[in-house]
C-alpha cells in the first residue's frame, strides 16, 4: 500500500460523523502529569470511630486542595468503607445540575477504611494518584465541610440553647483542623432539626384523614417537658429566668391575672383633704 492510500485512509469521509462522538462520556480533559498523594494517606494511625477516620481524611485532602465523598459502606461482617475523590467517576447524561468547580473526570484516587476485630479503624491507600488540578481554597465546598455525627449532635444542642448560628459556626470551627465548615450549611442543619421537631408533633392531633381529633387522651407532653429539662439545664442565668416565667405563666394562669378595680362608689364619699372615706 502507498503512502497516497494510507493518508486516504486516514481522512474522514465527508458527510459523515465520527461514530464515537456521542459515546464519550460527559468528563472533563484530565491534566497530563498526575498528583501522587499516596504518602499523605498512608499512616499508621487507628481511628476509635468512623467518624474520626473521615474527619481525618477530610481535613488532609482539603489541605491538599480536594473533596472526599464516600464511595460505598458496607456494614454487614466486616465493616468497611470506600472513599474517592469528589472528581471520580463521570456525570450521568440526565444530570443538568454540575458544579463547574467539580467536574469529573474519572479520577482514579481511592481510599478504603476498614473496621478491625480489636475495635477500631485502620486506613490503607489503594491509589494515591488524581489526574486533575487541586483547588486552592476549598471553604465553599459543601463535601469538605460535610458535618459528621458528633458535630450534628452539637448543633442540635446549641440550637437548643438558643445560640446563634454565627456563634455555632465559630465553635465548629475551633474544632476542626480545616476550615472547611459554611454558614449555609449551620442554617440547613438548624432547618431540618427543626422541621424534624416540630412535624411529627404535629400529626399526632389529626387522623389519618386529616380530621382533628376529638379524643385527645394519648397525647402527652412528656417529650417536650424532656427538652425543656435539658434546655434549661444547659442555658445560662438571664435564659434559665426566660424559660422558668413562661413556664410560669402557662401552669398557674390565674396568677397572671390583672388586679381587680377598686369600687367606683367608694370614691365619691372620699376626703381628699383628710384622706379619710
């Protein structure tokens, strides 16, 4: 064959479009000299909880400039945990909603987390490398800044005592190694702790068809004298005297009540020179 027909045979026919084309999955081009970041991954380290293992993580990748999702948990037998850079895998094609920042693009680094028999966590590299740039700031990542259990829970606590969100977020922040944590995400955690409060309440006053109830006598207040108990217990002074007048005002109403007026007829014969009636 000449070289005339192989350069023909190379040339895409005119009209025609590459078959491929529509095959490639939507990813973005990765760099061409990959990141090995095995060695900030590979520790000796024994985590109590699993928690502790992806607050770790976390904290390291976004020093790093990267998000870490998890990937699969599996909590039946053996206890594990797979872990993948935010940018692995590739966007389904229904999918309208991409952030630009982290586009994907089959990114190869992984991480497993596994539970041992001793009753802890151990972490071991199964690629180190990414094929994509780092970020430089990572605060707006919603994924980095994920809250884990322990800080949920004091959210909910803080909440409780009334503190505000500002104040909830400089407390996490001084618990946390990056400083990954956003104000949006303290007032959507607030949110659902409320909502998750204040719904099931609620339905306990109507049928299933949505028609109140005549027969009240199941209701109880316990849960909420509970809440009030552990508020009140955890609030400061000025909070404590709040909660104890409004408590007050709905058990003893009549002591509430607003002074009797004194009897028209009696001023009529009153002396105002002598003070006397």
């Amino acid at each position: 064959m000449t070289d005339r027909h192989k350069h023909f045979l190379r040339q895409p026919l005119s009209g025609m479009e590459d078959p491929s084309a529509d095959l490639k999955p939507d990813i973005a081009e990765p760099v061409d000299e990959s990141l090995d970041f095995a060695k900030h991954f590979a520790t000796d380290k024994e985590f109590t909880t699993r928690d502790d293992l992806l607050k770790w993580v976390r904290g390291e990748a976004t020093k790093l400039g990267f998000g870490i999702v998890i990937s699969k948990s599996n909590n039946r037998g053996t206890q594990t945990l797979l872990l993948e850079c935010k940018r692995s895998g590739v966007y389904k094609k229904h999918s309208n909603r991409q952030d630009t920042r982290f586009k994907k693009c089959e990114c190869p680094f992984r991480l497993r987390g596994y539970f041992l028999s001793s009753g802890v966590w151990e972490l071991t590299v199964m690629c180190g490398k990414h094929n994509h740039e780092m970020m430089e700031n990572l605060e707006d990542n919603p994924i980095a800044g994920r809250l884990n259990e322990e800080e949920m829970k004091l959210v909910h606590e803080m909440t409780n005592n009334t503190v505000r969100p500002k104040n909830i977020l400089m407390t996490l922040k001084k618990r946390r190694a990056d400083d990954g944590i956003t104000i949006k995400q303290i007032y959507n955690a607030r949110s659902r702790y409320n909502k998750s409060m204040k719904g099931p309440k609620s339905e306990e006053l109507v049928d299933d068809d949505g028609v109140p109830k005549e027969d009240c006598s199941d209701i109880s207040i316990l849960p909420e004298l509970e809440a009030i108990q552990i508020r009140f217990n955890n609030a400061d002074y000025n909070t404590k005297i709040l909660i104890k007048e409004q408590l007050h005002q709905i058990a003893f109403p009549e002591t509430m009540a607003p002074c009797p007026p004194a009897e028209k007829e009696n001023w009529d014969f009153y002396d105002f020179e002598t003070c006397e009636i």
